[in-house]
C-alpha cells in the first residue's frame, strides 16, 4: 500500500532509532573490543582468569555495556516499528519480536560472565575443586557467551531483513541501500544458519564476515535517519497527470 504522508509520530521515531541505533552500535563495540576482549586469551584458560582477575572492574563493565545494549536494541526495535507499521503492521511486528528475542538471548552473556566470575571467586564451596579445574570452567563459561551470540544471531539477522524490505517498500530512504540492506542481512541468516549445522563453516567463511554487511547497513540507516530523517515519498504520479 502506498503511503502518502509522513507523521510526526514517524519522524520522531527515526531520531529515536538513529540515536538508539549508533549508541547500542558503538556501546557493543566498546564492550566487546575495548573491554572484555583484550581480557582473553584463546586457548588459554589460566591467562583469561588471571587477567579477569586482575581486572574485575574492566570486566564487570563489559557486562554492563551488553545490558545497555539489550536496553538500546529494545528502544530501537519499538522505534523501528513506529516507522514501519504504516507499510505493513504484521511484518514490522514481526522484525520487532525478531529484534527482541535477540535481546533477550544476549542477556544470557552477562549471567554466563557473572558465573565465570563466581567461578573465580573465594567462596568456601569452591574449595574442593582444584584452581586449574576452576579456570576451565570459568572459561567455558565465557564460550558459553560467544556461542548465545551465534544462537541469537537468526533472529537479529531476520530482523534486520525484515525492516531492510520495508525500507525497500517504504521509500523512506535510499533504493540502493536498502537492496544492500536486504542482500547483506539475508547473508547473515543464511551463514548463522550454516553455522550452527556445520561448526566449520567460519573455516570457508570468516565468522567476521557472517554479519559485517548487516552491521554495516543498520549503521549507515542509523546516521542516515539522524542526520536527513524520513525521505518524504514521491508524489503519485497518475493523480499528478490527472490533475
């Protein structure tokens, strides 16, 4: 159906998901890149504890950035809905609760650190496991984080699909980045997907690349709706021919 108009309910939304969206990008990068990934080390498992250890505040921040980011990511789906329910009500809904279920599966990260951080505690319970026995675990625990990712990563990569074809449908901002949009987040379904039947998919595909087109996209529509907003839709032109 065509839309012939924009509201101020719409325009609001998108600087709401233009700044929602940049804020939940550059809090997620920081947690994951600055703060928690310097503090593990692959493949082993009594450096990771050392430097969590050593640097608990560094980490329990990380932890507070994924919660802020599950803050964001639901303030940006409601956002995203707002704009575009007038193009199709039952699809924008469907992005939203795609949106959120992935919100709430990466809440899962936060209790899973906290855990390995238990695990590295003092409590007298603990005493009968033996130190390296405990940082294994610890470290499983923060595997366990970086595997509820990839679980929840169908459902932020069908989300993005589905708002990418509505932009598509809506006009409401560039016809080219919005085919990018689609193409990029339906990759990111298919290679999430792959991934969880074959473990060795990220051997033919780098795992950075699974979702670095869709990222990339939800972040070029977030700077694009803060910065020039909803495109305003063309004017029909048989009614303007007729007139």
């Amino acid at each position: 159906m065509a839309i012939n108009s924009i509201d101020n309910s719409q325009r609001t939304a998108a600087k709401v998901a233009g700044i929602s969206g940049l804020l939940t990008f550059a809090i997620v990068v920081f947690g994951n890149f600055v703060l928690l990934g310097p503090l593990v080390i692959p493949r082993n498992a009594a450096d990771t504890a050392r430097n969590i250890l050593a640097h608990e505040t560094q980490f329990r921040a990380a932890l507070t950035c994924f919660i802020s980011y599950d803050l964001g990511a639901i303030v940006l789906s409601t956002a995203l809905y707002v704009i575009l329910a007038p193009i199709n009500r039952g699809l924008a809904l469907a992005g939203a609760l795609f949106r959120v279920a992935f919100a709430m599966l990466w809440l899962i990260a936060p209790l899973n650190s906290l855990a390995a951080l238990r695990l590295l505690g003092d409590a007298p319970y603990l005493k009968i496991f033996e130190p390296d026995r405990l940082q294994a675990l610890a470290r499983v625990q923060l595997a366990g984080s970086f595997d509820d990712y990839y679980v929840g990563l169908p459902f932020f990569g069908l989300a993005a699909t589905v708002c990418a074809w509505l932009w598509l449908k809506s006009k409401y901002i560039p016809r080219g980045l919005s085919i990018f949009g689609v193409i990029g987040s339906a990759w990111c379904v298919f290679c999430a997907f792959a991934y969880l039947i074959f473990p060795d998919f990220n051997k033919i595909v780098n795992d950075y690349i699974f979702d670095s087109p869709m990222a990339l996209f939800e972040l070029i529509v977030s700077i694009w709706l803060l910065a020039k907003g909803l495109k305003p839709p063309e004017p029909d032109q048989s009614r303007t021919g007729n007139a």
